[in-house]
C-alpha cells in the first residue's frame, strides 16, 4: 500500500483538520480526495495515528467510514491500535477493533 506524506498543501490542510478534530472539514476534503487517506506526516503518521492518540471517537468513526487502513506503521513501527493503547484510549482502541 503506498502512502503519501505532506508534500502539498491539500495534505496540510487535511491533517491540520484531523489535528484539531475539525470533523466536517477532514470529510469534505476526503471527499474531494480519498488519496488524503494515505498521506503522513514527519513521524510517518497518518490520519488514523493522529485521531486514535488524540482520542477522537467521532473522527476517528468517519475516517474507518471511508476506508479500513488502520494497520500502517508510522516511523517507530506503531499502529493507531497501539498509540490508543498506550495513551489508555480505550473507546478508540474499541472502533479500531470493531
């Protein structure tokens, strides 16, 4: 599976979104480029990392929506199941296994 990180300023903007849990804003960017899925940031993150370590159930709820890549590694080999884990996130853990 290929992952994009930050070159451009969709990308920016989309994980500036997801950094500050603006749901509705993140949806209408995937909506127009589910690609944005797949993008990463400095520490190999992507957007499933960021809302399962910030504890955002309802972000985190929208992004499996449009697609199940909740498995990528970022840089230090950890998954968004375990950044919710370790963070003792428990309801994101939960969405993460359902």
């Amino acid at each position: 599976m290929k992952v994009r990180s930050l070159l451009n300023l969709e990308s920016y903007l989309f994980f500036e979104c997801i950094k500050f849990n603006k749901v509705e804003d993140a949806v209408y960017l995937i909506n127009q480029d589910k690609k944005l899925l797949f993008d990463f940031d400095y520490s190999g993150q992507t957007c499933y990392h960021w809302a399962a370590k910030r504890n955002y159930h309802e972000l985190l709820r929208e992004l499996i929506n449009f697609g199940k890549h909740v498995n990528l590694y970022d840089n230090k080999r950890r998954t968004p199941l375990f950044l919710a884990v370790e963070n003792n996130h428990y309801e994101s853990a939960k969405i993460l296994l359902e």
